[in-house]
C-alpha cells in the first residue's frame, strides 16, 4: 500500500496485532516508506494526543494493561520451549495481551495448567506484551529460613539469626544453590516435614556477607519476631478470591477517582476526584469524594486471613523491600486500585464550603475505575506548568479541581492550627546489589499534602458517622503531653531565648507560635525534636479521647485498610452501621475491641522499631566507606556516657563517648541535661553544633562512634593534664536542682 492509511485503519491494525505496534511495524505493514514516514509520525501523535493510543518507549498501543502484579493461567511450551501464560482476569477492550514467563535457577517447574502470580514488567517484543517474574505458584506456600550457610561434606546445613531459635536445616548437596560457607541465605522447605532429624532445605537465594546492606532489613524481620511467611491457608484463601462484581454497589466506574502515591508504591488503596459544588447554597464550595480499597469484601470476620492480618497488625515497610499485612493476591492485586480495572472499594462523598469546612459526608459501598495511576512528582509538575502524557489530559478537568478543594482545605487547617512540626523524611536510596548509593532528604510537595488533607477529611467522617450511629469503633487516640515532659519542653525553650506560656489549657497553637518563633534560627531543629519528644504515643482503643496533634475532636484511620487492621476494623463498622452485608462486626470482635486496640499498637511499635533499626544499619554501611572524615551535626541528646550528635548530611545519629570529649572529666546533670568540665567549665547542651570525626560505622549493629572535635565552631578547651598514667582529676562541680529550695539557673540566649 503506497497511500498514508486513515485513522481507523491504524487503530484496527493496533487492536488486531498488539505485538506489532513500534511506527516501523505499522509503516510495514501499509507499505510504507521514506519521507512518508513523516506523515505516519505525524498521524500517530494526532491519535496520542486525543486518546486513542498510547505511546510507550518506542511503541504505540491501546492504554489497557494487566496490574503489575496478577494471577496467570500457565499455557504448554511452544516449539521453542518458551513457557508463556494468560492472564485470568482482563478487561480490556483490544486483543487479550501475551505473557512469557521468565524462569529463574531457583523457581520451581511449571506446567500447562498451573496457575501462579506474578509480577508482571511491560515489554515490547514481537511475539509477548508481557514479562513474568514467578512470585509463586498458586496453592504452594513453602516455609522460609533466613540464615547462615554453613557446608558440610555432604551438602550443608542453615545456622538460624533469629533470636532464640535452635532450629537447623539441612541442605543436600545438590540444593545449597552455589552458597558459600558463612553466607547469608535465604531458603524454603524441601520436602515434606520429617518426626526424625534435621528438616530439609534449598537455597533460593544467597545474600553474601551477614554484615552486607541486603543483608539488613531481613535480620531486623527476625530480630524482632515479624511475620514474613504466611500460613498456607491463609495462601489458599488468598488465592481462591474473586474480584468483586457491582451486585449490591454504587456503580463509580465512570467517575475519575485517580490514585496519586510514591513512584515506587507498592500498592495503590486510596483514589480521589473533586469537582464544584452545584448546590446553590454552598457558593463556592467543593465536592471531594475520596475512595479506598474495600479489603472488607475479601477479608472476612473469623477468616485465616483475618486472624493473620490481626496478627501482623500492619505491614512493615523497609528501604529494599515490605512484608505486607496481607497476601499479594489481595495487597497487590484485588485490593490494589490499579489503573483501568474495576475494583470494589468504600467511598465517601464530602461537601465543604468556601471556607473548606466540612458541612456534610455520606459513605456508599461501590465498584470503580481509575482512570489513572500517578506520582506526587508528576502530578505537581502538571500543576506547575509541565504536564506530561499522562497528566496532560487530566488537568483540567481532574487535577485541578483537586488543588481548588485543598486550597479550601488549607485555609480551615490554619484556622484549626494542627501542630506544625517542620522534620524533613529521610529517603535511603539502594543500588540493585543492596549497597546505599544515597542519602536524600525529601521533598515536601503540595501533592502530598493534598492527598494527607484529604485522608485526614475521610478519617474525621468515618469517625463521626460511626459516632452518630453509636457504633463500637477503634478510634485514633493521640493524647495532650504530659506535664513533666511539656516543663522539659518549656526550659529547652528557655535556654534558647524562646518562649512557652505558663498556666493555660495546652493547644496545638501554643506550641506552633514557639515553632513560629525558632523558625530560620539555629534552635529551629532544636525546638521541633524537642517538641515531638514532648509528645505522648498515638495509639488505638474503642473509647475516645482526641486527637491531640490534629487538634481534632474525632479521629479513626480509614483510609489504609490493606496495610493497617484498625482501618479494616472501621470498614466492618461501616458495613455494620449501614446494613450493606454480613462482613460487618460480629458482636466477638466487639467484645475484643479494647484488646485489639492494645495488640495492634503493640505491632506497629514493633514494626517502627525495625524500621529504626534497619535505617540505622543502612546508615552506618553507608557511612562505613568514610572513617576517618570530619563532618558537621549538631548535639541531639545528652547521656552519662557521652552525647548523640545528628550529622547534617545523612541525618545519622553518632555517639560521642565520654572518653573522646576532650582532656577532662565531665559530669553528667541528668535535671539539666547538660554535661559539665570539672576544669574548663565547658557545658555542652542539647542543640550545640559540633564538629566530629568518624571513628567507627558497624553495619551489623548499626553503631557509628565519633570523636568531638569542636563545639559551636570553637576548638575544645584543654583541661588540666594528670601525671603519666593516671586519669585527669574529678573536680566536684555542684548542679543545682529543683527541689533542693534553689532555683535553676538557666543559660538565656539572645
């Protein structure tokens, strides 16, 4: 064919063969050549830019894809051997797309027939739209083993790193996939369980050294008793759920709820759109409708995957990888908002005036669409100007309409004055091999906060509908400071020249007028770590006392039902309170409520503790390569065996022990939280800079030792010397104390 094709004889082409899509494909297949080419390119950015196709690398194709992560039905090995599946749920409107299975060393054999989940990276080759990485076959659930390969004349055995665990395994020869004695491995069950002797192991991955980076997060899954393997029938219930059809739900599918989440999100539970409010008597309002992932519908009351999700409490998110609070199936699958393919969820629809005031919610069980899959970057770069593919048909009529309805939203927070802590997130970034190749502060984008004021909004609704229909809950209970740590606070403030009020009820906005004042200081870290350390733990229970922080009378979490129990807990109680079926709350789990509470605090404690743990031994692998640099912090907490000092650059926190601060004896006042020379005098307070060098990073333990080097920018005073062998002379230096009928005096900066 020598003539340009029309417009529908393209799109026919498209949708007839969809492993044949790059501009060279096409201008085969009507015979085109040369500078007609030209024209072809310019017939294809016209089908691009209103909708009809999608350009992706070097390709051209219809915009429906399959999640990233899916269950697939495996098909017999074509003449090549090559092993390729179909997917067991599409909903496409184009050709049904091709999966290749890629195979690794350590997978197990696959056959016609099988069915597994897998994850699932877009390609563009001639024969498969798809490649597949195994995550595993559907109805095995080997047990996994984290340890230390130790060989053996005959194979080996697995030395466990769990704390308490006398558990060994042995591995045959033919199963230690390569590994080295004295490896970190990773392996599952082989065989069936055995009465007698060791149990049976392969290696299905070797993760090097113990002390290396990748080696990290797992170790602190063990440390800390995580659940990381779940129970084979919690697996096979996983597996054997449906997506759910729109019997007995609000039809949203046309609505365009679009998701907006990290670039690396590994799940997708909230979805939003925002749009004018028609009604005549709110002039200038907003209708926000804020969507989540109805995990209810697939989790049900007394099920094993209820009792597991209980267990776990939430999922535990590390640098290099998540153990998620439930099965993939449902976490990164049926539960997962994923673009273009319909999924049930719980929306609520809120009205707020001019003023972004709420003035009514109502909450309805429904089955949606997004229409689009997008990150806090890209959706703020849209808004600043520089719209991409992807976001440049939404901005108008979706993005922003969202950004009208939070800057509403934005001015009833500051009249509701939440408290305005200013601590910027660390990011660990990691190399494919596990290795820290950065440590980047990040960046607070108005796309974040939009979506945090619209989850905050949907909680606050969530809790004063179940409040209004005295409905038995897990509130969000964040409780005002206690009064020996809100006096703490006020005497930071006052070595700092700043100001605390005395004798008033405490409110939010007390504290942000003394975070106001420290603001582009040299205190301001100072005072807002001083300030959060004031504060008392959230936590979750059935009665409700507040949400101190938020500044908000009630507050349960809604919004995060496949990575958090209590939000599930409060989509039974919606269910419930509006008889939409028999997945509510069954009068046991509100007996257990207060219990529940408790168990679930207590796991994301546990989970926040290994988090800490792991991003400490990042840290100090990181900085394990620069022993023996000079870098800059400042003083972030004072104990009798040495002060802690936060280095700017990383944010790590480094001990300074007693015995590498100077050439003098210091005594400790633990009411002053200082640390006094017995000969110089030298007070060193929270909040001082320092100058340190680094003497020691221990990836293992995440220690990282420092030597003081100057204070304030000024050099460390030399103390008095001692003769040869002995230690410098212990001058008694009197502290004065509260209590003893002496007022301590208190060093004010100006």
């Amino acid at each position: 064919m020598s003539r340009i094709p029309t417009k529908p004889e393209i799109l026919d082409w498209i949708a007839a063969n969809p492993t044949l899509t790059a501009k060279r494909d096409i201008a085969k297949a009507f015979g085109i050549k040369g500078a007609a080419r030209i024209d072809l390119k310019r017939l294809l950015k016209e089908l691009a830019a209103e909708g009809h196709i999608e350009k992706r690398k070097k390709t051209y194709q219809d915009p429906d894809r399959l999640p990233p992560v899916s269950v697939l039905l495996v098909l017999a090995p074509d003449d090549n051997g090559d092993l390729f599946a179909q997917p067991m749920e599409w909903h496409g409107a184009g050709v049904e797309p091709k999966v290749l299975v890629i195979p690794r060393a350590s997978d197990p054999a696959l056959g016609e027939g099988d069915r597994i989940l897998a994850r699932l990276t877009l390609v563009q080759e001639d024969d498969h739209n798809y490649e597949a990485r195994l995550i595993r076959r559907i109805g095995t659930n080997p047990a996994r083993i984290l340890g230390v390969f130790r060989k053996g004349a005959e194979g080996g055995r697995i030395m466990p790193v769990a704390k308490g665990s006398q558990n060994e395994w042995s591995v045959a020869a033919d199963a230690t996939g390569g590994a080295k004695d004295g490896e970190l491995v990773e392996a599952e069950q082989a065989g069936p369980k055995s009465r007698i002797g060791l149990q049976r192991a392969r290696v299905v991955e070797r993760l090097g050294n113990p002390a290396a980076p990748k080696a990290v997060s797992l170790i602190a899954i063990h440390e800390h008793g995580i659940p990381d393997s779940f129970p084979d029938d919690v697996i096979a219930e996983a597996d054997a759920q449906k997506p759910k059809g729109l019997k007995g739900r609000t039809d949203l599918r046309d609505m365009p709820l679009i998701t907006i989440d990290p670039w690396d999100a590994r799940d997708h539970d909230d979805a939003c759109y925002a749009h004018a409010d028609e009604d005549p008597k709110n002039v200038g309002g907003h209708v926000i409708w804020v969507a989540i992932a109805d995990v209810a519908a697939y989790v049900t009351p007394g099920s094993a995957l209820d009792r597991e999700a209980r267990k776990r409490g939430n999922s535990t998110y590390f640098p290099d990888r998540v153990v998620p609070m439930l099965p993939d199936r449902l976490s990164g699958d049926l539960c997962s908002l994923h673009e273009g393919v319909p999924r049930a969820c719980i929306a609520v629809r809120m009205q707020i005036d001019v003023q972004g005031e709420k003035i009514g919610h109502k909450f309805v069980r429904g089955l949606m669409r997004s229409p689009a899959s997008l990150n806090y970057e890209e959706v703020q770069a849209a808004i600043d100007g520089a719209p991409n593919d992807r976001t440049k048909p939404l901005l108008e009529p979706v993005l922003r309409p969202l950004y009208g309805a939070y800057a509403a939203l934005v001015d009833a927070r500051h009249r509701r004055q939440p408290l305005a802590l200013d601590l910027p997130e660390r990011q660990i970034v990691l190399e494919d091999d596990g290795t820290v190749s950065s440590v980047n502060f990040k960046d607070r984008l108005d796309a974040h906060r939009l979506i945090e004021e619209f989850m905050v909004l949907a909680n606050v609704a969530a809790a004063e509908t179940l409040n209004s229909k005295k409905s038995p809950l897990l509130f969000r209970n964040h409780e005002e400071p206690a009064p020996e740590k809100l006096e703490a606070l006020r005497e930071t403030a006052q070595a700092a020249g700043l100001n605390l009020a005395k004798g008033q009820v405490l409110q939010t906005a007390h504290l942000n007028r003394l975070l106001d004042q420290a603001r582009d200081t040299d205190d301001a870290e100072l005072i807002n770590m001083s300030t959060l350390r004031s504060m008392t733990q959230a936590y979750y229970g059935p009665v409700n006392f507040g949400h101190f922080g938020l500044a908000l009378k009630n507050y349960a979490h809604f919004t995060s039902p496949i990575r958090r129990y209590a939000d599930l807990i409060v989509h039974r109680a919606l269910i419930s309170a509006h008889g939409w079926g028999n997945d509510g709350l069954r009068p046991e789990d509100i007996e257990m409520l207060e219990k529940t509470g408790t168990h679930i605090s207590d796991t994301e404690r546990r989970s926040m503790a290994a988090e800490r743990d792991t991003t400490d031994r990042y840290l100090a692998a990181y900085l394990s390569e620069r022993v023996g640099d000079e870098m800059e912090g400042r003083v972030a907490g004072i104990a009798k065996f040495g002060i802690f000092v936060k280095l700017d650059d990383s944010g790590a926190d480094g001990l300074v022990p007693m015995r590498a601060i100077g050439s003098e004896y210091f005594h400790f006042d633990r009411d002053a939280g200082t640390l006094m020379g017995s000969d110089t005098g030298l007070t060193i307070s929270v909040g001082q800079r320092a100058t340190v060098r680094l003497a020691e990073a221990v990836p293992v333990t995440g220690g990282i030792a420092l030597d003081l080097l100057a204070l304030d920018g000024k050099s460390l005073p030399k103390g008095r010397t001692s003769p040869a062998g002995r230690s410098p002379r212990r001058k008694a230096v009197k502290s004065k104390r509260r209590g003893d009928k002496v007022k301590r005096k208190v060093s004010r900066k100006r």
